[in-house]
C-alpha cells in the first residue's frame, strides 16, 4: 500500500453508536486518515463505518499488549512512521459503592481507563514526536484521576512537541449508559441497599438530558482541528462542573447529588 499522505489520526473504542465512531465520521469529513479500532472486528464494529472512504478498521485490545504493538506497527508502516492524532476514547463504566464494589471489576477498569491509556501512548509516542502530534484523552466528570495523568503526560510531552488534551464529558447518549441490565443491584447486606432504586432513578433521570453523542463529537473534533490545548468541557452538566470546580463551590454540587441519590436517608 502506499504512504497515507493525509493527516492522520488513531481512535480506540470505535464500537457502534458510540463517541469513537462518530469522533471517526466527522474526522473523515475533515480530510483525515482514520484508523478506526475496536477490540474485536467480527462483534464490535460499527458498521456504518465500513462504507465510507479513508477509514481503516484495525482490531485492538487496550488491556492486551501485542494487539497495541501490532497496530503500531501497522500505523507505521501505512504513515512512513508518523501519527497526528491518538484519541484514547476506549473506556468502561463501573457503579458501585466502594464498599460493595467487585475489586475484580474495580481491576479490570483501571486496566482499561488508566494503564490501557498509558501503553498507547507509550507505544504510539515515536509516531506522535515525529509528527509533532497530539494526545486526545475521553475522560468524564467523575473521572479525576485521569486528569492526573493527563497533566503528567502533557508536561512530558510537551518538549517532545506533542499536544496533549483531555476531554471532560458529561452525560452523552451513548450504549455505554444506556445498555441493558436494568438498575444496580446491591448485595442484601449492603448500607446502600435501601436508597439503590432512587440512586439509578437520579441516574436515569441525568440519562434523559444527555447530549446526542454526534453533535458532542462534532465539536469533539472541532476542538482538535483547530488546535485545543489543556482541557476541554463538552455534554451535559459539564458546564456546570466546570464553574462549580473554578468557583470552589463543587461542595454545593455535592449536598445535591447526594440528596438526589438518597445518601440521606441512610441509617446504621
């Protein structure tokens, strides 16, 4: 094949209906090369991705090195050894009370949101340095430690000439929060057991109000094209987040979720 002359750009978690997909559509509007990637090509792909030009399917698990080291070295060879954009978007949801929660799946998270991050962009650095790339990091308003090392990488990176960004979504209407499986279910010992109906009540009722995941990645896209730095806001409730964090007033977002969710209510 020959060198893909275009910018490129690389974005895991590409399954359908979801931000990765869309973030791949509306890159392939603007004239980019797409390397689309989801962790298995036969069962998780979104299909309206396969129809249109200048996207290539690529089967990559976060959590499994070889799959990262394979793809790096097809981007490699399909770029002549550059990469523009690398968009961590590949991620999983857990909710549960620390208490009750499974560590197992508590594992299997951070292996996916905080070490899955970090080998792809040990993996892909070179390419990115080469480019004088970026660094697009899917992160959410619940999510602080990825901020962590967000900052850490966009300091060591930086000299390197690569662009690091985080993304800071609010409640988008995309399969992961929408699945199937009905409300949370608690162990019959647990404290929380009695407020769980209205904790996944406020959930849902946050779920109704969630941005329509094209039009978050859209600007998504928008932000990176045009050469964003630091940290970006977007979906529902983010704004909000954002003035409440910048006026040290997130306490008083807090009292109302925690009331919406019934914490209050809850006896020893």
């Amino acid at each position: 094949m020959a060198t893909v002359q275009k910018k490129t750009v690389l974005i895991t978690g590409c399954g359908p209906k979801g931000i990765g997909s869309a973030m791949a559509k509306h890159f392939c509007a603007q004239n980019y090369y797409v390397f689309a990637t989801t962790r298995n090509l036969s069962t998780s792909t979104d299909s309206s991705l396969a129809s249109l030009p200048d996207i290539e399917m690529l089967e990559l698990d976060v959590t499994l090195p070889h799959t990262i080291a394979r793809c790096k070295d097809i981007v490699a060879k399909r770029t002549g050894g550059k990469l523009d954009v690398l968009v961590n978007n590949a991620g999983v949801e857990f909710n549960s009370p620390l208490l009750d929660t499974d560590i197992a799946e508590a594992k299997r998270l951070f292996d996916v949101n905080v070490w899955g991050l970090l080998e792809m962009v040990q993996a892909f650095a070179p390419l990115l340095v080469e480019a004088g790339g970026m660094v697009f990091n899917q992160s959410s308003i619940d999510a602080e430690l990825s901020m962590v090392w967000a900052e850490i990488l966009r300091i060591e990176l930086e000299p390197l000439g690569v662009r690091v960004v985080t993304s800071i979504c609010g409640s988008v209407n995309t399969p992961m929060f929408t699945k199937p499986g009905g409300p949370m279910q608690l162990p019959e010992t647990s404290y929380y057991r009695g407020v769980q109906d209205k904790a996944w009540q406020e959930r849902m009722d946050h779920q109704r109000q969630a941005t329509d995941v094209d039009v978050l990645a859209e600007k998504l896209v928008r932000d990176i094209v045009r050469g964003a730095k630091g940290v970006v806001w977007h979906g529902a409730f983010a704004p909000s987040v954002k003035w409440a964090g910048w006026l040290n007033i997130l306490w008083v977002l807090n009292i109302m979720i925690n009331s919406a969710r019934g914490l209050g209510q809850i006896k020893r």
